[in-house]
C-alpha cells in the first residue's frame, strides 16, 4: 500500500510541474501524422512565444498519396488560450494561421489545436482545420 501511495504521489507530482503554454519565450516542437486534408502523411511544427497570447513558428507537412507526395511549408501563428480562458496548466487551446508553399502553388490555411502535457516535457497535441494532425509535443 506504501509503494501504490508513493507512486500515486510522485505521479502527482511531475503532472503538477506540467505546463502546456507559459508565454513569452515558450518553445514547443511537435511531431505526428496528418489524418485528413490533401492525404495521410507526416507533420512537424515549431513554435517560439512571443507573449502570453501570440507565437510565431514554421512546419512542414508531407502528405503521401497514390499519385505524388505534396509537400507544405509554412510559416504559422497562434493565439493561444490557456490564460484567457483559465484553463489548467496542462492544457492549451490554439487557433492559429498557417502560411506557406504547397508544392508549387501559395498555400493558406487556418487550425485550432489543443495540447496536453503529461510530464514537463512530453505531451500530446491534436490539430484541425485544413491541415489536421496529431501527435507528440516536447517543451523546451
């Protein structure tokens, strides 16, 4: 009962230190696969804090189909919520705008997306909008 306890406590306790958006100087790298748009695929994304409510970063995404591959490089930004709406220090809710290349056209697109941290490095992310995935997140 003593180890069960102890386990309980010191998970407990890494969860506490969690944090999925702290503002300025935040940086967030994120990993995972595209589940809908042009394809299934790859994604990848980084994002620096500029305040408590604006980041700006870059990705990549590659999507895979039977035709050719369709890559997307972007810039992006995000307006994140966690504060304005009070929501736990493990949870972040963020619309946001990419910009980019799409093969050879000009490519746009919007998202709202919403990270979990488990520990105070790793979590999880999903992404809707017209470019949609899901995956891992790691906090610097």
């Amino acid at each position: 009962m003593k180890k069960l306890l102890l386990t309980i406590g010191l998970f407990a306790g890494v969860l506490s230190y969690s944090q999925a958006w702290s503002g300025a100087g935040d940086q967030k790298v994120q990993g995972g696969f595209n589940i809908w748009g042009f394809g299934t695929g790859v994604a990848g994304s980084y994002d620096y804090g500029i305040n408590s409510l604006i980041s700006l970063g870059g990705g990549a995404n590659v999507y895979f189909n039977e035709d050719e591959d369709n890559p997307f490089v972007f810039g992006r930004i995000g307006f994140h919520l966690q504060e304005t709406l009070a929501l736990p220090s493990e949870l972040d809710i963020y619309p946001g705008v990419n910009m980019g290349v799409a093969g050879r056209n000009f490519g746009l697109g919007i998202y709202i997306g919403a990270r979990y941290f488990f520990t105070e490095n790793w979590g999880a992310f999903v992404e809707a909008g017209n470019n949609g995935s899901l995956g891992v997140s790691y906090s610097f």
